[in-house]
C-alpha cells in the first residue's frame, strides 16, 4: 500500500545554495543581473522579494502584457461592475517598482528565446518588432499559463471571450454595452466559469453553463458539487451537465449560436470559455529545460529548473501534491507568490525550499461560498491511495440560538491507520471558509483527526460553537477510528445482508425514506431493540448524523453490530443526486428528496 506524505524526491530535495554562481557572486561582491520574464502574482512578487534582500542585484522585468502586476482574480468582479474602479484591480505599476524598488519594467516586450550557453535572452519590443540580446547572470521564468480554446470551428468569432487579462475584460464590458447582451454561455464550470457565471447574473443576462462533466467544480467530489448545482439553478442559471462545447456559428441576428455535443442548440450573445488553463511552456521547451508529465516546468524546491542558472514560479510550473506526492500543476495565486519568494531567496544565496502543494481554494457564486483543501476522494482514488475514510456532516456554521445560523455542508477525508487529516470541502452561505483554512493548515502540519477535534478555535455565539464544525469533524473521525462509532459508506445499503436503521422523527419519515428501512424513532430505541437481529450488520441513520450516532452507540452496548451512515440523510440526497448526474447523460431539472427537518 503506497503511503501518504513521502519525502520529495531528488528533484525536490534542497540542494545547498541555489546556483553554483552564488558563492562567486557573494564573495567577489559582483552586481548580479536577474532577468525576470513575466510580471503579475509571480514575477512581480519576486522582483519586490529579490530587491528587499540584495540592494545591489540588477533587476529586470520584461512582461509582454501592457500591465507589470494586477489583480487577475478580481477581473471578473469587474465584469459584474462589483469593481467598479479598474485601477483597483493594478498591484504594481512600473513606475511604483522603479521608484520603490529601483526595478526596470519593460511592458509590451516579450523574451523570445533563451540562449543558456552565452546566458543570453532574445528581447522583442511589441511595440515596434525591434528585437536585442540582454544578458543575465540569473533568469526568472514567470510565464504564466494561457487559456484553453478548444479546436472546433469559429472558435475565433467576434463575442468569444476568455477572462485572463485587464484588455479581455474591457472588450467582455464593451461587447455586453455595445450589443446589449442579454444571453451568456459559459463553458466549463469551475472557478472562473461560476465567478463569471455570477457578475454576468448580476449584470441582468441569462446565463447558461455548459459543463463536460457531470458536475460543476471539477476538484470537488460529485456529492459535495450537489449544493452547488442546485444554488446555481435556484438563482436563475441554466446548468447542462455531461455536455461540451461542439462549434460555434454566427446567427443571422449578429448574436452567436452555440451547439454542443449532444446537438442542442443554444442562443447567445456572448460566449465566455473557462474551460481551464495549460502552463506557458514554449520558451522553456525551446531552451531544452526540462518538463514534467503534467506538461509544467519542471522545478526543484528552491524552484530551480533544470539548468541551475535559471529559476521558474507560478502557473507554469510542476511541482508536487503534498498528500499523494504526484506531479501537480496548481493555477493559483497563492502557491504563485510563495513560490517567488522562495526563489527569490534562493537567487540572493538563502536556502530556502517550497513545501509542495495542496491545492486550497475558495469561490463564491451568487451567495454561496465554494472551499477546499488537500485530497478528495476522487484524487485519493487516481493516485491508488486507498487507506482513507469519509465524514460527513452538516452544523450550523454559528450555534443555533442565535439568528442567521447557516448550515456547512462538509467533508473531511483522513487515514484510518493513523488518523492523518488528508483533505477537505465544505459549501455553505457562511462560515465555510474559515473551517477550510483550519484544515489546509493541519494539513501542512501533518495533523490528525485528534488534533482537529482537540483544536481551541474562537468562539462566541454569532461566530460559532464551542464545538466548532472543525472539532466536531474531528471527533466524529475519532469515534470512527476507536470503533465507538464505526463509519459505513452509503454505497452499503444497497448490500442485501445489512439492515438499515432510520432513527428520525415520523414527519421526517414520511416526508422520504428508504423503502427497505426499519423505521424506529431514536427516542423509542432502547424499548424496540427486540425488532432488531444480532446476526447482520445495522446501517443507521438520522438527518445529518447526531441522532444516528446516539443510537449506535444505544445498540453497540448491547450487542449489535451497529454502524452510523456518515452525513444522514442529507449526504444521501448529495450522493444519490450525484449518481442520477452520473447516469443522466443529459440530465434534466429532477425532483430531489426533501429536506430533513433536523
């Protein structure tokens, strides 16, 4: 059985300093020229980072775009006219870092070629087409990544948008005032296409997200993208699932007609793709450095590529996922400027080395707020770790006494062997993020369940609960792990050898069960447990999970081979609308069993 958290290989290990030039560098006190290729979260942040630890390095930045550092995760909010300030959304100017940090920015000058022999690069004024040589004792690859188009026909028509840029968003909002679009289409339903999904909602347009898979937020497990389906649909967004992007056309009225693989046709006025992002590699290729099966640049942990004069961060790079160890390309903002700053100390002669990554994200669509961190069950699976078990459960995301408390629905992913946390995903109107942070951070410290469940968060009654949803993932896995209240997965009840036990109220009952259960109220357990057998496994259940633990905690004292189906009710909607989507290849607005009342 493979095991969790393996040191990084050699690619990874920390190697002493950084660049065999350094020692020279540091010794004979020569000037050093960094040459940075690439602005925004990465190059931008290393610049800054380098300057603040050698004064006297030169410093230069070449990025082909008309802007050195924006804000690129905001640029849909500026779609929506949430920013309404678009030089809100400019981190750096050139004129900032060169007054700051005494860093010389080229804008509009793209570096197209790198000769590693003489250390030189190949220098393309945009403006203009005049090329030069500039040399460099340390060069930054910061590239970036760029938007998949895929290769169908008029993909390239006039009202095709990708959202990476501040000149893409300007065209999207002058395109939407010029044709007073009122119908969207996005393709793909992850971060950006949700984000977009939204600001063009709060624009006024119907919107209608066309998805491959059979899910939105592609990361998530399909039980746990449920919620988020069913939000999006409420507010007005057409969601088709299990449905790509076919071809595109031009309509007879100037507006846009869409045709997806199934052959429905849909009219529109716009088209937004976000069906994802591939690494800028092309110059890194041309320079013969070496790339990783995931198609990124391949790094070791002071982000140095394959040749030791030359460095890479951001969204073009490999690195690794810190709970399974596999080559990981992870497009975030985050990873991106702690990686420049690693490689920025590594540049000025530190040793220092990036951890790896775990992929925590957090997205909001119309009120709803969308986080994880580390593996899901589905990444678990890929990569053949099987030694993992599920919790679910759905609290309050502050105690119930209180107004406006809103329920979390939460996963939380750990190892049964040795209680290693491994993952999690919550959805929910409050709260969410701030549970999923806890456990990116138990995640990078190699906790367990028992260090969730033990954790001393804040408390107060319109923030949380004294025990908080965390400490209650926490116990819930502990109780799993010493067999006080054993875990079942719901693809159990379907095993004709189990019984299955609803513990819930007769209202709750009536409003939906299963057709094979016995039904018998928590409260009149102790005096039933006669209809119960001894000889065959007993799957409880409640609407979320409390009641359920009770009584198997009621049977397992008296005998029964008891066993709590993790999440109630609740969990089993998700999970049962997550495989009807998996078996509707076009799925339809479908009924979905009732709420539980408690």
């Amino acid at each position: 059985m493979p095991s969790f958290f393996l040191e990084p290989g050699p690619a990874q290990k920390i190697r002493g300093l950084a660049n065999p030039n350094v020692s020279f560098w540091l010794s004979q006190g020569v000037k050093k020229r960094v040459i940075i290729v690439g602005g925004v979260a990465g190059g931008a942040s290393a610049a800054a980072r380098l300057r603040r630890l050698d004064e006297n390095a030169e410093i230069v930045i070449f990025e082909r775009g008309a802007f050195v550092s924006f804000a690129n995760c905001g640029l849909p909010y500026r779609v929506g006219d949430v920013i309404t300030d678009e030089r809100k959304l400019l981190v750096a100017t050139p004129e900032l870092l060169r007054d700051r940090f005494r860093i010389e920015v080229h804008t509009e000058h793209e570096v197209t070629a790198i000769d590693r022999i003489a250390r030189t690069v190949t220098v393309r004024n945009l403006s203009d087409g005049s090329e030069r040589q500039e040399t460099y004792d340390a060069l930054l690859l910061s590239p970036g990544a760029v938007p998949i188009r895929p290769p169908i026909p008029d993909i390239g028509l006039p009202g095709v948008f990708t959202v990476r840029s501040i000149p893409d968003v300007r065209q999207i909002r002058a395109w939407i005032d010029k044709h007073a679009a009122k119908r969207a289409v996005i393709v793909g339903g992850g971060f950006i296409g949700l984000e977009m999904a939204e600001n063009l909602r709060h624009r006024g347009l119907d919107v209608t997200v066309i998805e491959k898979l059979d899910q939105l937020m592609p990361p998530l497990d399909p039980e746990m993208a449920i919620p988020v389906r069913l939000h999006c649909e409420s507010h007005g967004v057409t969601v088709r699932l299990g449905d790509g992007l076919a071809s595109l056309a031009a309509a007879a009225n100037g507006g846009l007609t869409v045709r997806t693989d199934h052959n429905l046709e849909i009219a529109a006025d716009l088209v937004i793709l976000s069906i994802g992002v591939r690494p800028e590699t092309q110059l890194a290729k041309a320079a013969g450095l070496t790339i990783g099966p995931r198609g990124g640049i391949v790094v070791d942990s002071h982000m140095r590529t394959s040749d030791p004069s030359i460095w890479a961060v951001g969204d073009a790079v490999e690195t690794f996922d810190v709970v399974t160890t596999s080559p990981a390309l992870v497009p975030l903002a985050g990873p991106a400027n702690r990686q420049a700053r690693i490689a920025a100390a590594s540049i000025a002669g530190r040793s220092a080395g990036f951890r790896g990554v775990q992929g925590t994200a957090v997205c909001g669509v119309l009120g709803l707020t969308i986080a994880s961190t580390g593996a899901s069950e589905k990444s678990l699976r890929r990569a053949g770790l099987l030694d993992f078990q599920a919790v679910y459960l759905h609290p309050g995301h502050h105690v119930g006494y209180y107004p406006g408390a809103k329920p979390i629905h939460l996963k939380l992913l750990f190892r049964p062997s040795d209680g290693r946390v491994l993952g999690a995903q919550a959805v929910g109107k409050a709260g969410v993020e701030r549970r999923i942070d806890i456990v990116a951070m138990a995640i990078q410290m190699r906790a367990t369940v028992d260090d969730l469940a033990e954790a001393e968060l804040c408390y107060a009654p319109q923030y949380g609960a004294a025990k908080d949803p965390v400490n209650l993932a926490g116990m819930i896995a502990q109780n799993a792990r010493n067999q006080d209240s054993p875990l079942a997965g719901w693809s159990e009840i379907d095993d004709p050898g189990v019984l299955i036990l609803d513990v819930r109220e007769r209202s709750e009952w009536h409003a939906g069960h299963f057709e094979s259960a016995v039904h018998i109220p928590l409260g009149q357990l102790r005096d039933r447990l006669g209809e119960l057998p001894k000889d065959r496994p007993i799957l409880v259940h409640c609407a979320v999970g409390l009641r359920a633990h009770i009584a198997v905690r009621i049977l397992r004292q008296r005998g029964f081979d008891a066993r709590n189906l993790s999440g109630g009710w609740t969990t089993w909607r998700h999970v049962e609308a997550a495989a009807e989507s998996a078996r509707a290849y076009l799925p339809e607005p479908r009924a979905v069993p009732p709420e539980p009342t408690g």
